[in-house]
C-alpha cells in the first residue's frame, strides 16, 4: 500500500494470478481430491497438499474416506484442463506424479470425532458496500482480468497465450472510496512468434478496457505494463514452482483486510482455517448487505477440539449504523459459530471447493457463505 500526501488520498494495491499458475494448479489439485472424496463419503477428513515443478508433482498430506480416490488421475485431469499439454512448456499433465498420502492423525481426529474444530487459529472475514460483490474494488477488478486472461486463451480468441498469469491493479482512493485506476499490470506467457506490442494491444482492449468499463473507470494505454521484463514465454511450473496455499491474500481481500495465516484449498470443512473463514465472510458481507455498517470485518478464533470460538469480534472502521449490541445479536441470530453450526447452517460437507481454488474464495455467486438471508 502506497500513500499519497495530498488531499486525503491513497492508494491501494490487490493482485490475482490466473487458473494457470503454479501455485493455483496445486490449489486446484488439492480442491478437485477434496470434492472427490466429499462425492463418495461427506465425513472424509481431508488434507492435501500439492508441489509442482519443471516435469514433476508430489501429493502429500492426510485422508480419511470410505471412497476409494485414483490420486494420479485426478491431478491429471486438472493439469490437462488447464491445458498444460504442449512438451515444449517443460510440464504436462503426464508429469512423473508422486504420491505420499496416508490417513489422519488420531490424536487430531479425537478432538473432530466430537465436532470440534480441526485445527487452531484465528480467521477472519471482510466486507464493503463499494461493490456490488460487497468486495474491495481491486481485488475484484484482477479477479476479473484473471478470468478474462483466461478466457480469451481457453476460447482460442487469443491463440498464442499460453497457461499461467497475473494481474495487479493500483486504484486511487478518496475519503475511503475508490475514485480511479492508477496503473493495471498484466504478465501473461505467449509463443515466440508474437510481439509483445501486439500482446499488449490486443489485452488493453479485449481484457483491460473490456473489464473497467464494467465498473466505469478507464486507463490509458500508457497505465498499462505487459510483461515488466518485455520477455515471458514459458510459464508454469517450470519457471516457478508451485505449492498449495501460497495465494491466502489473492484468495481472500487483496490486502484489504487481516489474515489468518491458514491456507483453505486441500481441507475439508472440519478445518476451520476453511470453514472459519467463510463463516466470518458470511457474517461480515450479511452486516454490511443489511445496512448495519459500510464495512466490517469479523475475527474467530478457535483451538483443535474447540465446539465454540474462543474468540468472535467484529469491527466496522466507525461506519457503524447499528449498536454493537444490536450487531452481536444479528450475528447470533444468522449463524452459530461453532463447528457444527457453521457446517449446518452453511452446508459446507459437500463438493463444491474446486471452484473456489481459482479468482479467490469470496466475492463470486454459487457459494453459500456469499448467500445475504432474508429476515
């Protein structure tokens, strides 16, 4: 975050990262065994983590599940999807695979078997009404150029990009609310054969222009950096190793708001890293969306084996409507915050986390912590 002196204005800065980088191929990986296992058996207790690197990845981590999962094929199918097919990318979805996986610790599983929470930690969950998404305005704007980078190489319309990106946005704020868009950065892998004026003006007006239009803001060409080396060709693994769980501030609010610390693909919801963190989503984004505050920001804590938080604040950055009192009892009365609640009432033991592995976790439909009640 950078701060301008004058007047009262600053300015923000929020990244993305396209389906195609390597951190988000693992995170995809980890998502897609989860809902794998969930489709067969919704008690699997899951935790997998996923490396890739030039011509190899390693799965490791804990499961425990009746269904019978085909580990290889499943990351397979996600690295063929994202279309890692080429040889010539130095990574393909018929990568030597290594799979080191076994079951859960007991001495954890002692403290789920009784719902309690699976893991310790505190987590926490934002939102603004300066969206319609209820969703910082940067964070939202590179989720959407991710997904138009993606879209125009998927579709074929722009042939000669290739898997792997990211995006960053810089917006000027005034007051508290975002007025412009200051500089767009964009760093996409293409073939050899394309200029990179030719890559810079076809994404200025098919991604960048496309997208800020939606939100009545535009840029200049010249706000524009296209690959700040002026070279990328290759992208993936071999030019940078992934993990799971690496991209916890692209997945969450874009530097926005306070993290936990706990990544959330490759877990099953009784890790309330996951759960947790879209259980204060849910409560944050219902305040704001019924008015009792412009922003707001929820803290949980809990400990292995808590059925309770430890710990359940909420912040709203002196934009409260509403008492305190009368906020606490709102959120009381939408969701119960221990871990069987949270499950219950966000029906969370079934397959839909791959979706989120890819554009950040919050701030898109489908999702039930982005569900606003009616009351």
């Amino acid at each position: 975050m950078l701060l301008l002196k004058e007047k009262n204005m600053k300015t923000y800065t929020s990244e993305s990262v396209c389906s195609g980088h390597p951190d988000k191929i693992c995170d995809q990986i980890s998502d897609a065994i989860l809902d794998e296992a969930l489709k067969k058996d919704k008690f699997s207790r899951v935790a997998v983590e996923t490396m890739v690197s030039k011509n190899f990845v390693a799965l490791a981590g804990e499961v425990t599940t009746k269904a019978k999962l085909k580990y290889k094929s499943i990351a397979r199918k996600v690295i063929y999807d994202l279309g890692f097919k080429n040889k010539k990318l130095g990574f393909t979805y018929k990568s030597p695979i290594v799979v080191k996986i076994h079951t859960q610790s007991p001495e954890i599983a002692l403290g789920v078997d009784k719902l309690g929470a699976g893991d310790q930690g505190m987590m926490y969950g934002y939102a603004t009404d300066e969206t319609k998404e209820y969703m910082p305005m940067p964070i939202m704007i590179a989720h959407k150029l991710a997904m138009k980078i993606d879209e125009l190489r998927e579709t074929r319309r722009l042939p000669y990009l290739r898997p792997d990106g990211k995006t960053q946005v810089t917006m000027a704020y005034e007051n508290g609310k975002p007025i412009s868009v200051k500089m767009v950065v964009l760093a996409v892998p293409h073939s050899e054969e394309v200029k990179l004026e030719e890559v810079k003006e076809e994404l200025y007006k098919n991604v960048v222009v496309n997208v800020l239009t939606g939100y009545g803001l535009k840029i200049k060409k010249e706000q524009l950096i296209v690959n700040g080396t002026g070279v990328w060709h290759i992208g993936g693994p071999v030019s940078d190793t992934g993990v799971t769980g690496r991209k916890i501030v692209v997945d969450s609010y874009g530097s926005f708001a306070h993290v936990g610390g706990g990544c959330f693909s490759g877990k099953d919801p009784t890790k309330v890293d996951r759960s947790g963190a879209y259980a204060a989503r849910f409560l944050a984004k219902n305040i704001v969306a019924h008015g009792l505050a412009k922003k707001c920001e929820v803290r949980l804590a809990y400990f292995i084996g808590a059925r309770k938080p430890v710990m359940q604040e909420v912040e709203t950055f002196g934009t409260t409507k509403k008492s305190d009192k009368v906020i606490r009892s709102f959120m009381d009365k939408i969701l119960d915050t221990s871990l069987s609640g949270i499950l219950e009432g966000l029906d969370l033991r079934r397959p839909i986390y791959f979706k989120t592995a890819s554009y950040g976790h919050f701030g898109r439909d489908g999702f039930p912590w982005e569900k606003i009640i009616n009351l």
